[in-house]
C-alpha cells in the first residue's frame, strides 16, 4: 500500500549570485573596439606610408568582418546570463537562452585576468591551468566567459565568486 500524502514543494535553490548581459553593453565594447582599430591603423600609417596606407582598407575590413563574426558568435552561442548556487554553475546561452547546469564538482581549476580592461573567466572542467613564462595554457574542456556584455562590477563579483567555487572544488580534489 502507498502513503497518499502529499509531497511537500521543493523550493528551488535560490542563485548566490548571479549577471545578466546587455546587448548595449556587448554593441559599446565592439564599438570603441572598431574606433581603436582605426586609430591603430592610422597610427600606422603615419609611421610606414608607403607600406601599410594601401593595406589599411583591407586591414580594417578583416578587423571588422572579425568584430561582426564575434558579434554573431556570441548572440547565438555566448553566454547572456550566468548564476552560481551553492551546488552548480548556470549558463543560459544565446538568443533562445538554453540553460546549462554544471555541477561545480565538475571544475578542476579556474583562471581570472584582466588585458586592457576586458576581464575573463576560464573554468577548467578537467585538467590544471599551464603557465609558462610568456604564456597561459587552457587545455580541455572548459567554461569561457568575458565581461564584454556585462556590468564590469558586478562581472568582478561573479567572476571572483566563481572562480572561488571551482577553486575550493579543486583542492577537494574534484
């Protein structure tokens, strides 16, 4: 015979912490991106003339196709909003928000930097972050986020929690 009782609701376990990207934000970065590749250019130009000033619109047509290329990749594959709970990682990626559940049992090592004010966040699902002088390798599988299309606080406070989490997974030993 079964207990006909009701179960009691589950409540879902609420995200520590969590960011939602902006498409202003991601459009705002490519932008200035595409201003500093001209200015870059053009500061080429100046020093070599002869060399470079016929290449430049090829030059920046490449730069541009990749910014365009970059733009798509991430409005259908990237990840637009993340969130952290005490047992997993959340993505929810591109337009259709597909959501991904990672454990952070999953993570082996984690890596935080900043390259002219465009932070980055890689988490290692298996295998250790390689550094060697001049170098910083990320070898297999792994979750990669930048803060292109993020608030830049409150991308600081996930990221940092994040990675954190992966850490303190690692030294357990996974």
């Amino acid at each position: 015979m079964t207990d006909s009782a009701p179960l009691a609701p589950v409540a879902p376990t609420e995200p520590a912490i969590e960011i939602r990207a902006s498409l202003g934000s991601f459009a705002a970065v490519n932008a200035v991106a595409a201003l500093g590749g001209a200015a870059f250019l053009a500061a080429m130009i100046a020093l070599r003339p002869g060399i470079i000033g016929s290449a430049f619109p090829v030059m920046y047509g490449v730069f541009l196709l990749y910014l365009a290329l970059d733009t798509a990749y991430w409005l259908w594959r990237g990840v637009h909003r993340a969130a952290l709970d005490g047992e997993a990682l959340h993505l929810w990626r591109g337009r259709a928000l597909r959501h991904e559940r990672i454990p952070l049992g999953e993570f082996t090592d984690a890596h935080l930097h900043r390259r002219m004010g465009r932070r980055s966040l890689q988490l290692l699902r298996g295998g250790r972050v390689v550094r060697v002088p001049g170098a910083t390798f990320y070898p297999g599988r792994k979750v990669w986020i930048t803060s292109d299309a993020f608030d830049n606080a409150a991308f600081d406070r996930f990221a940092v929690a994040a990675s954190a989490a992966a850490m303190l997974n690692a030294k357990r030993g996974g």
